[in-house]
C-alpha cells in the first residue's frame, strides 16, 4: 500500500488553499520547494530520513518502503530536461519505491513567498525502467607533463521531465503512476501513457584526451520492446483535460539545452 496517493492529495489542497513557498534568503536556490514538500509530508503525519546534500531520495519514509525526490523548476525557464547530480533516476532503491515530485515555481518572485504553479509527481519508472544500474566515479593519476594530475571521472545525467514527456502537464496537478497500483476512489484518470524500450543502449563510453571526442558503445538491449504502461491521475475538482505522452520530447529536451548554452 502505498502513500502516494496521500501525498498528492495534501499537495493539491495545499496548492488550493495558496499555501505558498517561503524562501528564506535570496540566495536559497535548492531547498525552497524541498521545504514545501516537506511540509506535505508533516500535514500527512508521516515520519522520514531528514534530506541531506547527498542523499537518494531526498525523503525517505520511515515505516513505508518509499521515498520522494523533489525537483523544483523555475518557470518560464528549463523545463523539458533536468540536472540528475550523479543519480540516474529509477523506480527502485534500495528496495524503496521513487517518486518524484516536479513543482514549477515564478523564476522572478517580486518578494520571498510565492505559489507553485504546476505539479507532477511521477513514479521513478516513468523517467528510467532501469533500476540496476549502479553510480560510481572512478579517477585516475598520471595526467600532464609530469603525471601527478588526478582525472575524475564524475558522471552528471540529464533526464527529461513530466513537462517534456507528457503533454497536459503544464498549468495542471497531475500523479503519474505504473498502471498495477491501485488508487484512490478521488482520483480521476485523464491519460494512458505506454513507454516502449529503446532496440539498443549505451554500455560504455571513451574520451580522447587528445582530440576531446566522446564516442559511445552501443549493444542490444535485452529487453527491447518492452511496454511499460502507466496512467496519469487528477484529484476530483480539477480540470480533466487529457494527458499525451509527446513523440518529440528528446528533440525538445535538446533544444532547451542548446538554448540555454548559447544564452
């Protein structure tokens, strides 16, 4: 049984009543939206792991194998993509499930209170189905004239968000679940959103320190054509207008990025 639903529901009311955001200095870029978040989880009486800089995912529920990482996006601003910090994102860790709550925010609040314009929280699986995969950065020395030079090899992903894969997420609140959990009689189902895996995938990749390229190997995937299917929920009271998984989101997702390199 999970939690999910519970805690959409405590965000929508939250964001109905104009519970706002409270940033407590200027420069707190991070933890604003985190803080919010957290203050849903409270309204629930749910106990959890206090978040920390380095730990997945940034809620991790006590007597639910569960946890939640929020991602706060400012808007109008990137959207179609986001920063993973060295995690590639998953459905499982640890044994928990992962969601993960998107919560679009003004990029230029005129004070430090302001509301959340748009939600989605998503199952981990509806950005990655691939929960074995495990992070690690590795180094080297022996770099340079004299080879006393340390490289780290710190991997960074980029994953594309609810706003980019699904069309009707914008201005909306929407939970995005695997089709096999079950949810609450107040929620109404507005979208079927079927993801197929990809023929081949990416198991290695090579830098030449000499000519800068990067270059990838690429194999069979053994589970190509796999169908993950997963629906898209609203709770009673809020527009019901449909959800469309978009068929260019990578094209999209690309362009932000180069946009916002060349800005």
């Amino acid at each position: 049984m999970t939690l999910v639903c519970a805690v959409f529901r405590e965000c929508v009311h939250a964001m109905r009543d104009g519970i706002l955001i409270e940033r407590e200095a200027r420069h707190d870029k991070e933890f604003h939206f985190q803080n919010w978040l957290k203050s849903r989880l409270d309204g629930i009486g749910e106990n959890y792991d206090e978040p920390g800089r380095n730990t997945y995912p940034d809620f991790r529920l006590v007597r639910h194998a569960e946890g939640y990482e929020v991602k706060g996006l400012a808007y109008p601003g990137r959207e179609a993509d986001y920063d993973c910090n060295s995690q590639v994102p998953c459905g499982q860790h640890n044994g928990r499930h992962v969601f993960y709550v998107f919560g679009r925010y003004p990029v230029r609040p005129d004070g430090d209170r302001y509301p959340v314009l748009d939600l989605v929280i998503c199952h981990g699986s509806f950005l990655n189905a691939d929960s074995t995969y495990v992070h690690q950065n590795k180094s080297f020395r022996g770099f340079g004239s004299y080879g006393d030079i340390l490289v780290r090899d710190r991997k960074m992903y980029v994953a594309p968000t609810p706003f980019a894969l699904a069309e009707g997420t914008a201005h909306n609140r929407t939970l995005i679940l695997p089709a096999t959990i079950r949810v609450d009689d107040d929620l109404v189902e507005v979208g079927q959103l079927t993801r197929h895996e990809v023929d081949r995938m990416v198991v290695a990749y090579n830098f030449d320190l000499r000519s800068n390229e990067l270059t990838t190997t690429l194999v069979p995937n053994p589970t190509a054509g796999t169908v993950h299917t997963f629906k898209a929920y609203r709770l009673e009271g809020d527009p019901v207008g449909p959800i469309i998984l978009r068929e260019r989101s990578r094209e999209m997702a690309e362009r932000e990025l180069r946009n916002l390199f060349e800005d």
